[in-house]
C-alpha cells in the first residue's frame, strides 16, 4: 500500500512538472506577474529592478536561476558577479542546462531541500565533478502538506487546509522558524561562512522552487553586504516574476486532472509576498534586536567572516 501510494505521489507531481515543462523557458524569464501576485508586490519592486538589473541565468529545466551579483550597496560598492548563484531545484536540467551551468565555474552547490523533497523531485543533475551539498532546511512540513493536499483530491479537505487564510499563515510560520530554529540558523549560518571564505569557487544554494529558504538566504546575504533593504526585498520578490509562468501552468495541470477544483488555493504557498519576509524579519528583531544581533548572536557570525564576506564580494 505504501508503494503504490508512492507512486501515485509521484505520477501526480511528475504530470504537474511536466505539464508546467510545455512553457518555453522563454516565457519563465518574461511573463509577467499574475494578478494576484500583483496585488501583494510592494513598490519598491518596480523602483528597484528598474535601477537595478536582476541576472537570470536562462535555463530550461529550472526557472528561478540568478547571479546575485551587480546589486549596488549603500557604501558606494558593487556586489561582484559570477561569486553567487541562486536557484530553484535543479533535479531537470537538460544535457544543455548542465553545459549552461558547467560555464558557471561551480565549485560548490548547496541543496536546502529535505529528504522528501529530494526523493520526490530527484536529485540535483549538475556538471561532470560536482556532487551536490545536502543541507536541509526545515520547510515546517511544507512539502509534505501539499502532497497530501494534492494526492488528496477532495476539494473540501483542501478547502479546510489551505482556505480562509490558512495558507498564508501556514507561511509565516515556515518563515519564522528560519530565524527560531537552530538547525537552520546553522546550515544558512555554514553556507554564508563558505561564501565568505576566500579559497571557496563560485557557489549556488537553492531549495525546490528557488523563493523561500532561498529567497531568505539571499536577503541575509545582500543585508550583510550592506545593499539596501528595499533592494533586498525586491530582489526576494522578484521569484513571483520568474516563476508566475510555471506555477500557473502546475495549477492548470492540476485542475485538468481533476486532482483540484480550486486550484488557486495554491497560489499562497507557491508566491513569496512582503508580508512572509516581514515575518521572518519581526522575529529576528523580537529574538535578537536587530539585523546585525541576528548575524553576530543568531547565525554566530563573527566580525572577521562578515568583513571577509565584504571584501570577497563587494567592489
């Protein structure tokens, strides 16, 4: 019985990523936001991307690829590109994403994915000599809500779980805990002292879709950098642009498989949104007092990592 329920985890999942998979990549990098993703963007987004310039690296297998770099701080200086990547999963990459990110000069790439995520999805295809680094992040049960939602194919069930605002607390929650919970406080902590270390490649971290543990991992990287927080943010936000294309066709899948009658009850949990950020950012301030007390007392970053991580990637 659990084998077959397996396999039908699977079939599901596997048609909405195929079905999603029809949209040119194309498309990923230009589609704009849906409708609701425009209604909980901030306006620092459209201020911010106008003034600075996000680098996606266009892939067909993965949608929420960028270079970090080229964001300006508030010092005078320039993120370095070509230092730090982040992604979305990258479990289907095709023979010509991996020569794409073979050109990338990876020497490091860090999965924040659980067991579940990586069983279900697959593991990382990467370049000839480089093994993924697996360091999860709790997702608070995320991934395995939805797959019960999914496999579950009763819209009433899938009302009571995600309706009434259920989703977007359920994701405050996961946000908070990237601040509360030690063992992430620790693998974001051990990805940002590799970044900073100056005998450390290229390096790319991700997690499924690209925007939460990695969206949070970036905003912490950018904040240490002293880049503006509202360019911060808008860099966080900007997966709702990258991703709006894919996400809206693994809702179509899902309706036309008769899996979901209301599919849009996915769309919390698959957008990033200011308020998810706020979150986590509140909590950080309730437990340590400020962005820096999270750093030095949280992540238990010292002052020689943080000004080496200034001086590796800022110019």
């Amino acid at each position: 019985m659990r084998r077959a329920r397996n396999r039908l985890v699977s079939a599901v999942l596997a048609c909405t990523a195929l079905a999603a998979a029809a949209v040119p990549s194309a498309a990923y990098a230009a589609a704009p936001a849906s409708p609701a993703q425009h209604r909980h963007r901030q306006p620092a987004v459209a201020a911010a991307t106008a003034a600075e310039t996000i680098r996606q690296i266009p892939l067909q297998g993965a949608v929420n690829v960028r270079d970090l770099g080229g964001y300006h701080t508030y010092t005078g200086g320039q993120v370095r590109q070509g230092l730090v990547y982040r992604s979305d999963a990258l479990s289907r990459l095709t023979a010509a994403d991996i020569t794409t990110v073979a050109g990338l000069g990876l020497t490091k790439a860090v999965d924040f994915r659980i067991p579940m995520e990586v069983q279900y999805d697959g593991a990382d295809r990467l370049p000839p000599g480089l093994t993924p680094t697996s360091r999860p992040v709790s997702d608070l049960g995320l991934y395995g809500t939805l797959v019960t939602v999914i496999t579950s194919g009763d819209p009433v069930k899938q009302e009571q779980m995600l309706g009434g605002g259920r989703a977007e607390a359920y994701m405050r929650d996961v946000y908070r805990t990237f601040v509360t919970n030690p063992q992430n406080r620790a693998q974001f902590a051990a990805t940002l002292r590799e970044i900073a270390d100056g005998n450390q490649g290229p390096l790319l971290y991700h997690c499924t879709s690209g925007k939460d543990r990695t969206g949070w991992m970036s905003y912490v990287l950018l904040r240490a950098l002293a880049v503006p927080q509202e360019t911060a943010e808008s860099d966080y936000l900007a997966s709702n642009t990258f991703r709006a294309a894919y996400d809206a066709q693994v809702r179509a899948g899902l309706k036309q498989s008769g899996r979901m009658q209301n599919p849009d009850l996915l769309i919390p949990l698959q957008e990033v949104r200011q308020d998810y950020l706020d979150a986590a950012t509140a909590q950080l301030e309730a437990d340590y007092g400020s962005f820096y007390g999270y750093l030095t007392d949280g992540l238990g970053l010292d002052l020689r990592t943080l000004s080496k991580l200034q001086g590796k990637l800022v110019r």
